[in-house]
C-alpha cells in the first residue's frame, strides 16, 4: 500500500518481486484557506479499500493468495482521535505551512536541547507544530483528543483494529527521541501534550496485527492475512531503491527533491542541518536533504518556454550546450529552498545571462542547478566524515541518460538507475516480504527484488569544470538574498 499526497497505489508483489497486478484510486486535497492543507482520513480507507477490491475482481487476486501487507506512507500528517477511535478533524497534511508561530515557539522554549533530542529542526511541515497549533486555535478539539496517528498508520488501524505508529514515521513527528527510540516525555512536558497521546512503537517489519473480521466484511480479504508497520515515504523509497549500506545514496527527482543517505547507527550528528530519522531496517537510521522544486524547475522552465513540445526531446536540447552551460548558472529556489538554505523567502536566479546564451544554455543550466543544489546536500555528509562512493538515482533525473551523466560528472561518484524503478510502493512490499519470513533481512530481500541500470562513471574532465561551477554556484545564495527578498515583498506589495 502506497498512501500518497493525492492518490493510493496498491500493488500485489510475488517472491521474485514482480508487480503481478496494481491498482490505484486517487482522492480529494482540501485548501480550505491559504496555506491549509487538510484531508479526510476517511477517504484514504475507501480509497484503499476500492483499489483492493479492484485486485480482487479485475485482477483475479485471491484473497487467501495475499500472505502479506505492509505499507508506505505520506509523512507528518496529522490525524486525532477520541476515546471512542473517532477522528476528531480533517488531517492536517505533511505541506500545510500554517504551524510557523508553533516553529518559533518550540524553538524559544528548548533551543538545541530540542535539536539535540530529535536531530531534527521543528519545521512547519512536522506533526509537532501542528498538535500545538490545534491545542491553541482549538482548545475544545484537543481537549477530546485521546491519541494521534499518521496517515499510514491510521489506514493500518482501520485493516487491523490495532492502534500503533512505526519508527521511521513516527521520527518525523519530532516528537520522538531518534537515537533512544522513544517518545520524548521532556518534550511533551514542556508542550502541554500527555505521553499517553504518543502511540506504541514498532519496527516497519514488525508484526501489527492480522486483517480484522470488519475490514474482511469490508475489502473482502481474508483474516489470515498478516499486516506489519510499513514506513514512511522516504524510508519506504531508499528500501525499495536498495540504499541499504553506508556506501550509498538516493538522489530522487520529483516535484521536490531528495538526497537520502544510509547511516549505521547515531553517531553522527547534523545539528539540525539535515533531517535525521529511523529507517525503516531495525536500528539503522537515514539522513536527508530536500530541494524544494527540483523537477518543478525544470517543469516550470517547459511550460514558460516550450509549453507545446515533447518533454524528452525539450530536456535532450541541454546536448547542444557546453558543460557549464557556458557559464550560466540557475539556482533553484523559484518556491524558497529547506537544504541548506532554509529560507522559505529566498527566489531563483540566472547567473551569468550573456547575449550569445540559447535556449540550449537555459535547459542545460536549470538541469546542472538542480543537481548543484543536490551536491550542497551532500557536502554537509562530506564535512562530517561520511563517505560515499555509489548514487541510485530515481525519478525524473533517471529517465535522461545527459542527465544522469550530469549528476555523476557533479557528484564525482558513479551514478547507477534502477532497472524496476517502483519506488516507495516496493519498499512496503520489501518489508511485507521480511515480515513474513521470505528473507531474513531487508538486505537479502534487495538481491531478488532490486536491480540496477547502467553504470554512469564521472569524466575526469568534466568533474574538473563542474568544481569549478559548483564553487560559483555556493556563492549565489549569500550574494542575492537580500535582493531576493525585497522583490519577494514588492510581489506581495503589488
């Protein structure tokens, strides 16, 4: 089960790791004021539920057949309950930015005792911010509220009747001490919230229950079916992509960007700089860094300039320019940037615009600054120590060979796609497959269920330049800021 921001993607998984069926059901966002971003619990269930359904009749998946489910699931999200189980509100989502006085209070209240307890800076996007904004804008909902799950854990409560959050969702409430694997009580005492709000804990592969007699009445599985915890997105994603040793990197391009590196254990420490969770493997942990409009750049870059042409064949014009794009320089930041720079007021910017610049300069640029920004990610790994010899990249910066051969060239490290690239929907399988004993670890599952593409070695050449380019490129952000913000406030102005 793959619960996604805008839709669920179910797919069935046999023991090779093929994807034998899959179906999908998409549902409602709701914006009901600017920066709100809400959904009803509900319509995960249903969702879910019809995709299932649709397994079983269109697919002929029988429902004695599923030995298994696991899950992943959009992170953050918010979802209360009462006494009685009931949902209290709409979910407040993962990219609602309402909770920025609930940052600066958690930050005026604990400072770095916060940072050092849960590796992780309070952004308005955690569910943290988003409990105290409830217990203050409505005092009456929190007064009811019994427990709070995530959105994945939620729909995994409603198949098992059994109420529980996994480690590497439940990290990304900053409620959690990462390194001990618990709830903060210090926390939650300096916020008002009882412990007894912080659901039990288990591994992703951690049996949770099988499916109950209510939702076999319902989806029509069967009550011999096994669940376990399943994990977050970006947990799911880097299992499913085989980042399962320290030597390795994820670099996903989606709308918003990602750099995700595995880590042995919590010795090192970010100081909030980078996101710090529980992985989805039993004691292991992830780092992360996030480009806000990765993909989107180069989306907005097509619709503005190229709106009638063949995406593949619009990105391919990045060819006829130069390594460096002839000395042009694009940073990202057109919706503010989180890595390294969190600064949700900061805007993009051309670098470097000469009269003899074409179209193929402005691709090239837009695709290099995207995968610069990626290389600020993971210079911060460099600074503490961790070293990394493998990048798996996924999403959009997969499917172009330029591309991939860009982000070798930059990084300095081989750069390899997936064969079967499924994404965080596989993870969940992964962990479904462990859980139930197929593999022993999620390491052994990996060598059956993931493959990789081609090899992209860095042209020692072209690694030269693209230092040379990047040392520009860090200078940008300092240089234009203040500029940057003044034309941020003359658009909101007028």
């Amino acid at each position: 089960m793959d619960l996604g921001t805008s839709a669920v993607k179910v797919s069935a998984v046999d023991r090779n790791g093929n994807i034998v069926a899959q179906q999908s059901f998409d549902y409602e966002l709701s914006n009901p004021k600017p920066g709100y971003s809400e959904q009803n619990p509900e319509d995960w269930v249903s969702g879910t539920t019809v995709a299932i359904v649709r397994l079983i009749l269109k697919d002929g998946i029988k429902p004695e057949e599923i030995e298994g489910i696991s899950y992943s699931g959009q992170m953050h999200g918010l979802v209360l309950l009462d006494e009685n189980n009931q949902v209290l509100r709409p979910a407040i989502l993962w990219n609602d930015t309402r909770t920025t006085k609930q940052r600066e209070e958690i930050l005026e209240t604990m400072g770095d005792e916060y940072i050092n307890i849960t590796r992780n800076q309070p952004l308005e996007g955690f569910t943290l911010p988003k409990i105290l904004w409830v217990k203050e804008n409505e005092p009456n909902i929190f007064a009811k509220a019994k427990t709070f799950l995530l959105p994945k854990d939620y729909l995994r409560y409603r198949m098992t009747g059994k109420i529980q959050m996994e480690y590497s969702d439940a990290a990304g409430t900053v409620l959690l001490d990462v390194a001990k694997k618990q709830w903060s009580e210090t926390i939650c005492n300096k916020f008002g919230i009882p412990v007894s709000m912080c659901p039990p804990l288990i591994e992703s592969i951690g049996y949770a229950g099988n499916i109950s007699e209510s939702y076999s009445l319902f989806s029509g599985m069967s009550t011999s079916t096994k669940v376990f915890g399943g994990a977050a997105d970006n947990a799911a994603g880097a299992v499913g992509s085989g980042i399962l040793a320290p030597n390795m990197v994820m670099a996903s391009i989606g709308t918003s960007g990602v750099v995700l590196k595995y880590e042995d254990n919590s010795d090192v420490d970010y100081q909030g700089k980078l996101h710090f969770f529980n992985h989805a493997i039993p004691d292991k942990f992830y780092t992360m860094g996030v480009t806000l409009a990765a993909g989107y750049s180069l989306s907005w870059l097509k619709k503005t300039f190229g709106p009638n042409e063949d995406f593949t064949s619009f990105v391919s014009t990045a060819g006829d320019s130069t390594v460096g794009a002839n000395g042009l320089i694009f940073t990202p930041y057109i919706v503010g940037e989180r890595t390294p720079h969190a600064d949700a007021d900061i805007r993009g910017s051309f670098i470097g615009v000469d009269g003899t610049d074409k179209r193929s300069d402005f691709v090239r640029a837009v695709l290099e600054g995207i995968i610069y920004s990626f290389a600020d990610i993971m210079d911060i790994f460099e600074e503490k120590g961790q070293d990394f010899d493998t990048v798996v990249s996924i999403g959009g910066g997969a499917k172009s060979p330029l591309w991939l051969q860009i982000q070798a060239d930059i990084f300095n490290r081989k750069v390899v796609s997936l064969k079967n690239e499924q994404g965080p929907g596989m993870g969940a399988a992964m962990l479904a497959a462990v859980g139930l004993g197929w593999f022993d670890t999620v390491q052994d599952c990996a060598k059956e269920f993931v493959h990789f593409g081609k090899v992209y070695e860095p042209d020692a050449e072209n690694v030269k330049k693209y230092r040379e380019m990047h040392q520009i490129y860090k200078q940008v952000y300092e240089a234009t800021k203040d500029v940057s913000h003044q034309l941020l406030d003359y658009r909101r102005k007028y």
